[in-house]
C-alpha cells in the first residue's frame, strides 16, 4: 500500500530517505506535470498518533521548500502507482489550480478569544436580537412571551421551551456576527500581508474563533508583526498564533475537475 | 507576536489535527482515507473515513496534557 502526503507541483524531486511512515522512502509517482509524493506503507491503514500526524506534516513541509505542495488529509493510501496515477488525472484540473494558488505561501492558524469585559467596540450588531428566518416563526413568539408583562408571562413548558430556543438562537447569531466583525477586522488589519483569509467558529460551540491565513513564505515575519499591532489596538482579543503549516485550509476537498461526478 | 512552532506544544497540536484530519486534499478514485480502529466507507468513487472520533480522542489528549 502507498501512503500519500501530498501533491508537489513538479513531476520529480529527490527522494528523501527514511522521513515516512514506518522509516519508509518519500519517492515521486509521477503523473503529467505533477508527482504525488508518497512511502510504501506495509499495512492497509495508519493510526492516526500525534507522532505520526507530525510526521506526516514534517513530509510536507519538507517538500515546501523546493516546491508548492497541496498537503492531503491524513490516512490518504491507494494500492498502487498506477492507481494513484488514475487518481491524479481525475482530479489534475483541480489540483493544478489549488497549486498555483498555494505556491511560495504557507498556513498561519489563529485563534481568537474576544474578552467581553474589555470590549470596547460600539454597536455589537447582536444586541438587536433579531431572529433568523429558520427559527422566525418560533423565535416571534418566544419574544412576545419574553417581552409580556411579568404577571401575564405564561410559565408553562411550552414558554420555558420557546425562551431557551430564544437564547439559542440569541447565542449562536451573536457568535456569527461576532466572527463576521472579527474578520473583517482582521480582514482590514492584516490585507496587506495576507493573501486570503478562512474564518471558523468552533463545532463545539466555544468562544473562540478560528482563523486560517494565507501568507506568502517570506511575509511571516511581517505577518506577525501586523498581528502584534492588531493585539495592541484591540486588546479585547486574546490572539494566540501557530505555524507556519502546509495549506491545508486553502486547498478543495474534492477535486474541481470537470470530471467529478 | 511569535508564531509558534513548537513542535511538543498542545495548541499547535490541536491546530495541526484540526488540520490533517478535516482539512487537505481528498483524492477520488482509488484512494481512501484509512485509519486503523476506524471502519472503512466505500461510497461508490469517493472514498473516505470518518476521523470525528479519532480527532476527538486526541482533543481530549491534548486538553488534558496526556498527549
């Protein structure tokens, strides 16, 4: 079975003895233009490990510094070259435009922790409690029971019900507005060095915003720097940085090919 | 600011599985995604594995310190 790292924008490059899974070889499959870059792995899967994601990372990034490289998600594996060969003609449209986009660049990934004691931003847009269309109808009549009198505010489940989905729905469109502003804060502050920019909030519903960055290779200093500043003018953000990374937010799941299904 | 790159630090390691495990290139075709422990979806060209809970299992990890 071949473990595949990642896509290199070249149809060679040396092979980097003994850096993969297992002690095995990283050695070009070459296919048109491009090369997957993978090791011969002896079994039909790989535990996912801190050690062995790292490992995985490490590939990567050593290949970044001779060539663009789209990282794949961890665990990729294919029987055998010429499989994997099929696989990259498949996707090779897209493949070859996620490389120039990622190419000379690196991923900077911050996570954002807005302090609301020491905000000091005017007009927080999701204090005007508005309702999402979804929950319109549901989110109407909670607000009328909220905003009933205090003697004539039914106390029955079916209230109780209608104002948590309320404060729900209060919650999570204060969470997006509030990872829109930051942005487009972010957006504004950090344009010059930053080629593009990913903004996520959190499956798990916590406070803090997640954001990817991409930044030209030889711009991260400069990058930080922006960022310093950005810590100085807002210090209602904890701003805590990691990186450089391979593009793994810059690149599509699935391939752009004419071709997909 | 310095950005991090310690290598044995726990938040760079959640960023780096927030990364690997969700993000990067899917191939179609022949290739999956195969993690050990973790059942195997064929879904007629595409291919891939659910990691939600081998992700999960190292948040916990590094949250707690034990990774």
């Amino acid at each position: 079975m071949l473990y595949v790292y990642g896509i290199v924008d070249s149809c060679r490059f040396e092979t980097i003895p003994g850096d993969g899974h297992e002690g095995g070889d990283i050695v070009p499959v070459p296919s048109g233009a491009l090369a997957a870059a993978v090791s011969v792995l002896p079994a039909c899967s790989i535990e996912a490990t801190p050690q062995s994601v790292w490992r995985h990372e490490r590939v990567l990034e050593r290949l970044m510094l001779e060539h663009a490289v789209l990282p794949l998600r961890f665990g990729t594996v294919c029987r055998d070259a010429d499989a994997l060969r099929e696989c990259l003609l498949y996707s090779s449209d897209g493949l070859v435009n996620d490389l120039e986009r990622v190419s000379g660049k690196v991923e900077i990934a911050l996570r954002i922790v807005e302090d609301d004691r020491r905000s000091a931003l005017p007009g927080r847009s999701w204090e005007r409690a508005c309702i999402s269309t979804t929950d319109r109808q549901s989110g109407e009549a909670a607000r009328g029971i909220l905003n009933a009198p205090g003697k004539d505010r039914p106390a029955g489940r079916g209230a109780a019900y209608l104002r948590a989905r309320l404060q729900r729905v209060r919650g999570e469109m204060a969470r997006e507005d509030s990872g829109k502003r930051l942005e487009q804060l972010l957006r504004q502050r950090l344009d010059l060095v930053a080629k593009d920019v990913v903004c996520a909030l959190p499956a798990d519903g916590s406070a803090a915003f997640l954001l990817s960055c991409l930044v030209e290779r030889d711009r991260v200093t400069e990058f930080a720097d922006a960022l310093d500043h950005f810590r100085r003018d807002y210090p209602q953000f904890d701003v805590t940085c990691t990186g450089p990374w391979a593009p793994y937010s810059f690149v599509a799941a699935a391939p752009l090919s004419g071709r997909q299904q | 600011m310095v950005v991090r790159t310690a290598r044995d630090d726990e938040l760079a390691l959640a960023d780096l599985l927030d990364r690997a495990l969700y993000k990067g290139v899917v191939l179609w075709g022949e290739a999956t995604i195969s993690l050990a422990g973790v059942e195997l979806v064929y879904v007629g060209l595409k291919v891939l594995v659910a990691s939600y809970a081998t992700s999960e299992r190292f948040r916990s990890a590094a949250r707690s310190g034990a990774s």
